[in-house]
C-alpha cells in the first residue's frame, strides 16, 4: 500500500538518508527504532513531504511519486492519504481541541461545518476527550493535546498514520494515554508507522520493528526477531543499554 | 476570532471616505481652516454664476503681525492687504498656511500662487520670480536685551545672533558678517519666538524687520530695544513664478498696490498693524 | 509671566477643530500603512523571487532616513520631476508619506511576529493538507498578530505624533494650531502645555483600548 524506494535525503554536506526502502501493507504497523541522529525522524517526514527526499520514490495506492518530477499538486495529494503526528503535538494553538480536528473537514474536504462538527464530535469521544471540545491547546495536559492531535490526524481520514516520537516530550505519567489510543488503533487495523524510543511499546504494537543507523535500515523484523537475533552488534549494544 | 468580513467592510468604507476627500481637498480655506468649510465653499462658488479667478496665498500663520493665526482666525496685515487686492480685481482668494521655509518649495511647485510673508525683492529672487510693486519698505535690525550695553556693531563681535531661516535676513546677516568680520554665532530659526531668545538670553540680539521686532516688543511688553544699525533696507513686494499661469495677474495686482498706496489704504493698513506707515519709501 | 488659565481654556475647542485633521490623517495612515505592511510581511516571509529583495531595500529606505525628508523629497523634491504630483494636496502627500513610512515599520513587527510563531505550526497546517497562504490566513497570522499588537499599537502612537510632521509641508492640523496660536499671542506655555495634554489623552486613550484588545486576543 506504501513503498518507499531508495530515499536520499541530504542537508548540505551532511547525508541523513542513503538509499532506504520501505514497504508496509494495508493493516500494518511498523515501529521504527534507533539510536539519535540516524535519520528516522527525517524518514518520516519524507512520507508525506514536509522534508523533500533529493532522490527516490513514494508509491502510495494510486500515486505514484519521483522526487525528481514531483509537482505541487501531487505533494497535496499526498498529503491528503497521510497524516503526521508530531513529538510536540503541534496542535494549532488558536483554535479549540475540535475546530483543531475539523480544520481538515472544512478547509480541505469542503465538509460544511455542521456534519464536520458531527464528525469530529465522533473523533472526539474516539479519543475519549469530547468534554474538552471548547478548550483551547494551552489548557490541556501534554497527553490530552497529543490525544486531540492524533484526532486531528485521524479526520485527514489517511491510509497511513506518521507518528513522530509521540511520547518523547511527555511526562512518564501522561505516556501510557497515548500509547492506549495507539494500541487501540493498531486493534481497528489502521496503518502506521512510528519512530519510538518504547522499546516495550514497540514489541507490543508493531507487526515489524526496523532497525536504521546511519541513513540506512539495518535490519527489518517481527519484534522477536529484533530482540533476539540482532544481525549487528550495533542493535545489540542498542538493545541492551535500552534495557539497562 | 476577528472577523473578516467586518474587516474588508470598514477597509472598504475608509477607501470611499479617502476618495471621497481626495476629491475635496483642493486648498483648504486656511481663513477658516476647517475642511467642512473648504468644501462648503467650494460647492458655493460653483452655483456663483460669475466664473472667478482663483488665486492661492501662501504665508506661515506665525508671523505677528504681518500674518498670523489667533482663535483659529488668519489674519494681520499681509491678510487685510491680499482680501484688498482679491476684492478689487474679483479673485477668488484663499491661503495657505506653512512654514516659512515650506513656502518657497510650495511656491516653486505651483501649489501657491505667491507669497505673502514681508518677502524682500533680492538679485537672487528676481531670477527665478517677477514681484510686484512693492508694497512695503523696511529696515533690519539687531535687537537686544534693554538692560544690554551694546551699542555699534563692533560690541556685536563672537555674539550669537538668530534670524529666520532662509529668509532675506538670513542672507544679509552672512554678508554683514562676512563684510565685518564679525564672527558672529548665526543661529537660525523658522517659526520659533526669536525676540524671546534674546530675552531670555539665550541670544545675544535678533536680526530681523525693524517693524515686525517693535511690534512684538510693543505686544508682548517685552525687555527689548533696538539697536539702530540699520545697515540693511529691504523692498518688500509679492513673488510670481517666471512663466507661471498666475503671473499674468501681476500686473493687475501692481496696478492696484499702486491705487492702494495713493489713496491711502495701505498706510491705513499698516497703521492699525504697525502704529506706524511701513509702506512709504523712507 | 504667569499662567493664562483663560487663554489655555479658549485655545481647547481650537484644538478639537483641528484634533479631526490629526485623527483622519492618523487613522487612515494607520488602514493604508498596515495593508501594505501586511503585504510587505508575507512577501518577504514567503521569499518571493525579485519581490523580496526589492521590498528589503523598500524597507531599508524609510525606517533608514529621516520622515521629514520623505516628506520634503515627495512634496517639494519629486514635484519638480513629476509634475503630476504638483496636483497631489499637502494632505495626501503627508498621507502618503506617512502610510508608506510606517508601513516600513510594522511590516519589520509582522514579520517578526510570524516568525516567533512555532515552526510547528505551519508544518502541522501542511501535513494536514493545508497549502502555505491557507496556513498563514488560518493559523499563523491569527498567532502572529498577537505578538504584534504591541509594536503595532506603538507604531500608531507613533503615527499619531509624526502627524503634527504634515504641518512642515502646510497642512493645517493640531501642532499647527498650538504653533499659530503660541506665536502670535506669544503664549508658548500655554499652547503647549494645552497641546501635550491633548496629545497625552489621545494616546491614553489609545493605550486603553490596546489593552481591550490584548485581552480579547489573549483567550487561547
């Protein structure tokens, strides 16, 4: 459903992706861990173009996209089959935790206002925060707004879900809400993939678990396979000083 | 949170208003100052069925007692003069009111028609404007605090002194300077209360129209006196743009400065300005 | 010397004549300045080829040079080139002039302003479908001009007083009233000490309603 092939991403001189392919089908949930600095993040975004790749192509149901000849207006369509959720939630401060949700609806989709309302009412208590419908970013906890921002994500109505470190900037206390709505999802089938530090998290939502360092993924695997059978000593370095 | 159609509306709304006075501000009757009343007379003047030539006065509104602005009123002598001379050649007149030093770029730019502010006639001048005949005649002089021991011009050496700017003073206060070697600190001032800066001691003496310092000193009660070093007299008389439209109404307008002084109406004028007759050659 | 009560309360309704001129003249500068200055923010912060580079120099120009030579230079300086202009009153020239200048100004505010927003927020605008002129008109410059009433609110103060500058080129309003009125009775004191207190309650008044505004803005 969305492959990625061959992605090169450079900032100056500095390469951060070299060359990185990546398949995930209808349902399916992949994490994506590795040490800082290794480009995870940057891949992510790459998917749906906030950074655009210097090279390689992203195929997602019908669209079929080169970095070299992509167009404006394709960028838009993209966009519209995938949705980013952001490490610091990003949720647009000016506006209530429901008009942050059907900003998509009626800007995009030129859904009119009351069946928007309707809809994001229905994302809403999905998120379980349909009291906090008139309350502004400002007022809410930081596992609150990361819920409302998966709501948002969740209105684009994508084939496929970016979650961008989604508990890194939460207290521990406030991490576990996030991660149940995660987990919830994964349950309806829908796909996503998630760069996480949760080492645990990760074993328990995800179908594959991908290993990358240095621009590359270095090995690709069910969660077992990754915790058990590392293929390079770096994963095993990387596994055990998460578990230390 | 702000409304943008509310917002587009009173955009909207401001754009009409300024169009609307564009349209309207032509000159404004700086007589009665008010726009609303320069747009009244505008639509006024329009009905009249006589057609009037138009002529624009400039002069500053801060120059007692030739011009001057009190209670909202444009008035003084140059004010009693020019709605004379408006009346007697059936111009439709109207002033406006600058700075001192605005007014030459105002009248070079033909947004007025002349100048009416005690300007002298200078070689410099007549190369760039014809004048009238002269309506008025006066002496410069250095005007001092009374209790001031000064007497000659040699007393005035290394002492500050403060004319107007740009004006016919300014000019000969340099070449008085020059010519005596006086090494005078020349300050000049446009629209500032010299007499007062000698008064208070902040200058030394002024240099300006004998007739304008003695009727402020009168006015105001001030601790001043004259020097009596008349070293320079000057011809005042009305400045027309070379070539310019309204230099076609020069020679009316001389011919009634000329009726003006021989039966008496400028004496009068500068009489119940002056208490004395500046419109005579001395 | 003392104090003329009577005269200062006479030369009031004086002042409030000529308080409109001040107050057309600053409000519309204000209308006139912030458009264009609104204009100038988004294309410089969008980066706009030519446009941009242009409106840096158009910027540097009138916050890097005295207003009153603006002035000088469009009323009496251009006027000798371009005789169209002889045609453009004091008013409007100082309108102009004033507009253009104080544009200059407030576009540096709202620039700044958008780029204090989070880079967040206009990437949130993006994944979500939103092209760059929908996230800036429904997310950043709503943030945006939060940050920037108060620089906005002082450039209109600022306004408010370089108005009494259009007095230079002969237009008619507040400070050249108190100018007239000092200079031919010889009350200084008075006039200005009327004058500074008229100025002080229109600028009071200003401030207040900054604040007003401030709170409104201030629920998010």
């Amino acid at each position: 459903m969305l492959k990625l092939t061959n992605i090169h991403k450079s900032f100056g001189d500095l390469k951060v992706l070299k060359g990185v392919d990546l398949e995930i089908k209808q349902g399916e949930v992949k994490a994506i861990i590795g040490p800082s600095g290794t480009g995870k993040s940057t891949l992510l975004r790459c998917i749906n173009y906030l950074e655009k790749p210097d090279e390689g192509k992203i195929m997602i149901d019908q669209l079929d996209l080169d970095a070299k000849t992509i167009t404006k207006q394709e960028i838009y369509k993209l966009r519209k089959s995938t949705a980013m959720v952001f490490q610091s939630f990003n949720l647009f401060k000016n506006k209530t935790a429901l008009e942050n949700i059907i900003e998509s609806l009626v800007l995009i989709k030129k859904i009119d206002k009351r069946s928007a309302i309707e809809m994001g009412m229905d994302i809403l208590r999905k998120v379980g925060l349909e009291d906090k419908r008139n309350v502004y970013p400002s007022k809410l906890s930081g596992g609150q707004q990361q819920r409302i921002s998966i709501g948002r994500a969740l209105a684009v109505n994508p084939k496929v879900i970016l979650f961008d470190e989604p508990t890194s900037s939460l207290d521990p206390e406030l991490v576990g809400e996030v991660l149940e709505l995660i987990k919830k999802l994964a349950k309806e089938n829908m796909t996503m993939v998630i760069v996480t530090h949760e080492m645990s998290f990760a074993k328990d939502v995800a179908d594959k678990i991908l290993f990358m360092d240095d621009g590359k993924i270095l090995q690709e695997g069910t969660p077992e396979e990754i915790l058990l059978s590392p293929t390079s000593p770096r994963i095993t370095k990387f596994i055990s000083r998460l578990s230390s | 949170m702000f409304n943008q159609r509310k917002g587009i509306a009173i955009v909207g709304l401001m754009i009409v208003v300024l169009l609307t006075q564009l349209g309207c501000t032509g000159s404004t009757g700086a007589a009665e100052g008010d726009v609303e009343d320069a747009v009244v007379e505008g639509v006024v003047e329009e009905v009249d069925e006589e057609e009037q030539e138009k002529i624009v006065v400039g002069t500053s509104g801060e120059y007692y007692p030739w011009a001057f602005q009190k209670d909202g009123v444009l008035q003084g002598f140059e004010i009693d003069v020019w709605n004379e001379i408006a009346k007697r050649n059936n111009l439709e007149i109207s002033f406006e009111t600058s700075r001192f030093s605005g007014l030459i770029g105002m009248l070079d730019t033909g947004r007025i028609d002349t100048i009416a502010h005690q300007m002298s006639i200078t070689e410099e001048r007549k190369e760039k404007y014809n004048f009238t005949e002269p309506y008025a005649y006066s002496y410069y002089d250095f005007a001092v605090r009374s209790d001031n021991t000064m007497e000659s011009l040699d007393d005035l050496i290394g002492k500050s002194v403060g004319c107007w700017q740009g004006g016919n003073g300014e000019r000969t206060l340099r070449a008085i300077n020059d010519e005596h070697n006086l090494n005078l600190d020349i300050r000049t001032y446009d629209g500032v209360p010299i007499e007062q800066e000698v008064e208070l001691g902040r200058l030394d003496a002024s240099w300006q129209g004998e007739v304008k310092t003695l009727a402020t000193i009168e006015k105001n009660n001030l601790d001043l006196k004259l020097l009596d070093i008349k070293l320079v007299f000057e011809t005042n008389a009305y400045p027309f743009v070379k070539g310019s439209e309204k230099d076609a109404l020069r020679e009316d307008i001389s011919k009634t400065i000329r009726d003006m002084h021989q039966d008496g109406t400028l004496s009068n004028f500068s009489k119940k300005w002056f208490d004395l007759d500046t419109t005579v050659k001395p | 010397m003392s104090f003329d009560i009577q005269f200062a309360i006479r030369l009031i309704p004086l002042m409030l004549q000529y308080l409109q001129v001040t107050v057309i003249l600053s409000i519309f500068t204000m209308v006139i300045g912030l458009t264009i200055a609104f204009v100038i923010a988004l294309i410089t912060d969008a980066k706009i080829k030519i446009l941009s580079p242009l409106l840096k120099v158009y910027v540097s120009f009138f916050r890097g040079t005295p207003l009153l030579a603006q002035l000088f230079l469009l009323y009496f300086g251009l006027a000798q080139v371009f005789p169209v202009l002889i045609k453009l009153s004091a008013f409007n020239a100082a309108l102009i002039v004033l507009s253009l200048n104080s544009a200059a100004f407030m576009s540096e505010a709202i620039r700044g302003a958008i780029m204090s927003v989070e880079k967040g927020q206009m990437e949130a605008c993006l994944s979500i479908g939103m092209t760059y002129w929908q996230s800036m008109r429904r997310i950043i410059l709503p943030q945006a001009i939060r940050t920037a009433v108060p620089a906005l609110s002082n450039s209109f103060i600022n306004i408010v007083k370089s108005s009494s500058l259009a007095y230079t080129i002969g237009v008619t309003e507040m400070m050249a009233m108190a100018q007239m009125e000092a200079a031919s009775s010889y009350r200084y004191l008075e006039a200005f000490v009327v004058i500074i207190l008229v100025y002080w309650l229109i600028i009071s008044v200003l401030g207040h309603m900054q604040n007003k505004l401030e709170l409104r803005l201030n629920e998010y």
